[in-house]
C-alpha cells in the first residue's frame, strides 16, 4: 500500500485515494490536519463528506472557491472592516477563508448546528489564530426562534432540516435524527451586535433550506446597499414559489454572476434545474 501512495501515477485516482484515506486513518487515527492556501484545517477521517474532500483535492467547488476568493479580494479592497455572515459553516473552510484573505479587516460570524461540526470548527478556529476575527454561534436558521430536527448522514455536510431533501438524497439517514436550536437571522445579529445593513457578505449551504434561510435574511438584503453572496441553489428541494422567491430576493438590486457551476448566464436559468447551482453573486 505504501508503494502504491508513493507512486500514485501506478494506480487510478479513485483507488489512490481510497488507499491515501486509509494510510491515513492507520498513521494518524480519526483526525489529521491538512494545509489549504492560507490556512490550515483539523479534518475528520470518518467523514465522507468535506473532509474527504479536503485530504483528496486540497480545496473543495473549485470554481466557487476561486470566485469567492477573487471577489473578497476586490470588492473589499478599500473597505476597512468586512462583516462575512457564514450559515451552514461546517467545519469552516468557508468562514477561515475572509480572514485567510483580508486579515484583521474581516469579521465572521460562522453559524453551524451540527454538534460535531461545530467542535471542528472551533478547533479550526483556534487552529489558524483567528478567535479574534471568527465568532462561532452554535445553531440553525429559520425565520423564527424554534427546535429543529436535522436528518444527518455520514457526510458532515448533507445534514438538512428539510424532509423534502432528506427523503430524495440516498446519502441522507431518516432514521438519524437530532435536535437542535434554530434562532433568526435577526436574533444571532443582535447576539453578535451587528446591525443588517452592516453584512457584507452572506455565504450559505443548507441542502434544501436556502429558501427559509433567506427569508430569515431578507432584512439585510433591504438594508445593505452591496452584498456579496455565496449560495447552493438545490432547486429539485424547492417549491416553484420558492426557488422565485429566492431568485427574486437576489434581485433587489443589480445582479452580477461573478461565478455559477454549472453556468447559468442569469438567474431565471435556475428554474427547472434537476441538480444544485453554486452562485457567487454582487449584489448592489
């Protein structure tokens, strides 16, 4: 096995990696830290899902990633503070990456509910210095306060409230569920103290639920003149009202696609979509 990890051109990518994961998980057990363009992360072996990615491929949505970072870059270039809402954050690879980028001028508010994601997260946070600049909020969104039930999967990143998404996924376990407390948008900004028309950015992934997620946003989008957004559109999870619901919140202002996988020349093209729709948008 060995040999095969140190000559990966000998063997198929699919076979080299499934090789590297379990080399890895013998030398190093569950958790082993990896180094990203500007960061490091501690992933979990026994997660399918992100971190899997992570070790294989050393970024994940590649094309997301790169839009996500150009625009951080360049619409906040004389900005001095940049104020980064992260929903859904996982284990942070999305919420280290303003700081990674901008340095003392972001500030994160990285929101995740899944227990074990969240203790990565923290320890990511710790990881890369950064409990200066990151705020960690332990719960789900929703248009109100309320207890949610997420169905999960042994892929960190498919947890959903939605039954619509949990139901249509295979990688998603019905049988697994937890509880959780899921707080508005409105609330976690006052708990923070930050008012909505000073977000700059709003990154989300929530398999299935962006719709009650932005609804739960709205207000920053009615008060923020420029908005960067990072959001996965899944619309074979949505009602057709809601996929035009969320489309139409985007459009509150002028609209520019800094990055789409697949691509989508405008947002209408969303509609009827069987699969999800990374966007990277500038909103103002």
């Amino acid at each position: 096995m060995l040999r095969a990890i140190k000559n990966p051109e000998r063997v198929p990518p699919y076979v080299y990696n499934h090789l590297k994961l379990a080399y890895l998980q013998y030398v190093y057990g569950r958790y082993y830290t990896v180094n990203l363009e500007g960061f490091q992360m501690t992933v979990d072996l026994q997660d399918s899902g992100v971190s899997h990615q992570l070790v294989r491929n050393g970024l994940r949505e590649p094309q997301t990633t790169e839009g996500y970072r150009w625009a951080l870059e360049t619409k906040f270039s004389d900005q001095e503070e940049v104020t980064v809402l992260d929903i859904g954050a996982n284990i942070g690879y999305y919420a280290l990456q303003p700081v990674a980028i901008l340095g003392d001028r972001a500030r994160v508010v990285a929101i995740e509910p899944v227990p074990s994601n969240v203790e990565l997260l923290r320890e990511n946070v710790l990881l890369n210095g950064y409990e200066d600049n990151i705020t960690v909020v332990e719960a789900a969104v929703a248009t109100k306060d309320t207890k949610l039930n997420l169905y999960g999967s042994s892929y960190s990143n498919l947890f959903t409230p939605s039954e619509q998404a949990a139901e249509r996924n295979e990688l998603v376990d019905t049988t697994n569920v937890i509880g959780v407390q899921a707080k508005s948008v409105e609330h976690i900004l006052e708990e923070v103290n930050i008012a909505p028309s000073n977000v700059d950015v709003i990154r989300l992934d929530v398999d299935g639920f962006e719709h009650e997620i932005l609804e739960s946003a709205r207000v920053i989008f009615e008060e923020s003149s420029e908005l960067l957004v990072n959001v996965e559109i899944h619309p074979p999870y949505l009602t057709t009202d809601e996929l035009a619901s969320v489309i139409d919140l985007f459009s509150t202002g002028s609209v520019e696609i800094i990055s789409s996988s697949p691509a989508v020349d405008d947002l209408a093209a969303c509609h009827g979509r069987d699969h999800a729709i990374e966007l990277v948008l500038w909103i103002d």
